[in-house]
C-alpha cells in the first residue's frame, strides 16, 4: 500500500511557460532526500489543467524516469471527459506510472450513478490501480461516501483522496469499504487528525516546501504519536492556511521560488502571487524554519 506524505509535485516552469525539465528532475530529488513517501505527478498542483495531452504523458514519464523506482509515483489522469480519462490513465500506465489518480467530472456535475459508471468504465479498462479523487470545492462534483464504498470493491480501485476536509467521511467511509481499501486525506489543514483516526497518509501541497516536516508529522500521526505530530505541525500551521491564500499553485509556486528550487513560471489563466500575499506567505514560510 502506497502510504505516508505523498507530495502532488509542482510542474517547474521557465518565465515563457515552458516546463523546465531541469528543475523538475532536481525536485524529485529533493523530495527523495527528504523523505517524501511517494509523488504525485500532474495533478492539480501540476497544472493538468494547462498542460496538453503530451506535455501532460512527458511530464509524467520524465518523474518516473527520474524516480528510478525510488519511491511510488501516482499520476493525475482525470478529466471531465470519460474517454479521455481512459486515454490519459492507458498512456500513464505505459510511461510506468504505479498508480492514477483520477478527480471527479468536474464542470458538468454527474449524478453518483455517473460517478460511479465513470470511473467503472476506467477502471474496466485499465490495468493499474486507481485512486479516487473527491475535491468539490474545485469541481462542483462531491463524491459521496456511498459511491466511495461502491467503488471501492473494484479490484483496480484501491483508495480514495478524501480533501473535503470534512472528518466525519473518514469512518462513513471506513464502514462501506473493505479493509485493504486507503484513505488519503487532500486537506493539509486536518491532515494529522485525519491521520490519527487511521488514514494511510495525505496527497499534500505544503509537502512541496516542508517535505521533511510533512513526512515527520505524517508518520507521528499514523504511528499514534499525538503530541509529537501536533508539536510538527504547529510550525506547518500557517502554511497550511497560506499556501492557500490564492488558487492553488500560485501561492506554493512563488515559495518554491522563494527557495531557489524552480524558475518564476506559471501558465495563464493563473497568474504568479499578488504582492500584498507575500509578505504573509514569507512569515509562514520563516515559522516553518523555510527561510
């Protein structure tokens, strides 16, 4: 089972919008050395959003590639479209990804019966496990937990990225899925209660900048350790909060940037971090021990 601090990885981009290879494969190091459990390549915080079809397959081959078997690595393969999930998980699979993760339909709000017959026909018709995805506040679409439950007795579909932050789902969750089945909290802010009811980890964003804090304060709360993972994350506290200050990577990017470990780069319709956020974003980041 793929568990512990499992970062969703920035796309490093040049000031044109160009991915920068570069600072990509020096990233996966840096997580590597700092103990990130496994990644996630072009998810959310990877701007699958703006990358097309090959920039998309690239990006994920190139992590794999640059992982040599490491650590796991999970690609982001949903889309609105159930035909191009499929392709986009058939194409992951075959640039070696472990496993997909695939986000609700968003825009065009399915019904729990289409939720759960979309990613049925993924799941059918790709070899490789699958790890769903619910964010409604991105999608407009909130996968309830029975169609989690559903679900989660297909033999591909071996976890759900719960990032409601609702904790509550955890044992509704936990009581219509088997056993064997993961629960990964998307919700930095409750990731360590979330993983001291049981979950097998959190698909986190302040992983990008505090990897070794995350990876620490994960593995206190899955090993029971209450004080100390809350003692970690009192110092993860405000990047919790502000690294979500703007949409989703804006804020993770410019401190990225701040550290010196990618370029100034990201694509329209996003823009980089207003000037009145940065201060605050900083005095996070300073908290934490970053800069």
């Amino acid at each position: 089972m793929i568990q512990g601090s499992i970062v969703a990885l920035v796309t490093p981009m040049d000031e044109s919008g160009a991915v920068d290879k570069n600072s990509l494969k020096n990233l996966v190091e840096f997580h590597i050395t700092q103990g990130t459990d496994a990644l996630v390549a072009v998810g959310t915080t990877g701007e699958s959003a703006t990358l097309n079809e090959e920039e998309h397959i690239d990006a994920i081959k190139s992590i794999v590639d640059y992982v040599a078997g490491r650590i796991p690595v999970i690609a982001g393969t949903g889309a609105n479209s159930t035909s191009e999930a499929i392709n986009l998980t058939q194409k992951a699979k075959q640039a070696g990804a472990d496993a997909c993760l695939i986000v609700t339909p968003y825009y065009n709000k399915p019904t729990q019966e289409g939720l759960y017959l979309h990613h049925k026909a993924i799941h059918d018709a790709v070899d490789i496990p699958q790890i769903l995805y619910n964010v409604p506040g991105r999608t407009a679409c909130d996968m309830l937990p029975e169609t989690i439950g559903r679900l989660a007795q297909l033999d591909h579909i071996i976890g759900v990225k719960e990032a409601t932050g609702d904790l509550s789902r955890f044992a509704a969750i936990r009581a219509l899925a088997p056993a064997d089945f993961a629960l990964y909290t998307g919700d930095d802010a409750s990731s360590r209660e979330f993983c001291l009811l049981g979950g097998q980890g959190s698909i986190t964003v302040t992983g990008n900048v505090a990897p070794k804090l995350v990876h620490d304060m994960i593995t206190a709360a899955m090993r029971g350790e209450a004080d100390l993972a809350a003692a970690i994350d009192a110092s993860l506290a405000g990047l919790h909060k502000i690294l979500f200050i703007q949409s989703n990577p804006i804020p993770v990017k410019w401190a990225l940037a701040e550290m010196g470990l990618i370029p100034k780069g990201i694509r329209l319709p996003l823009t980089w971090l207003s000037a009145e956020c940065q201060a605050p974003l900083a005095e996070a980041m300073r908290t934490a021990g970053l800069i």
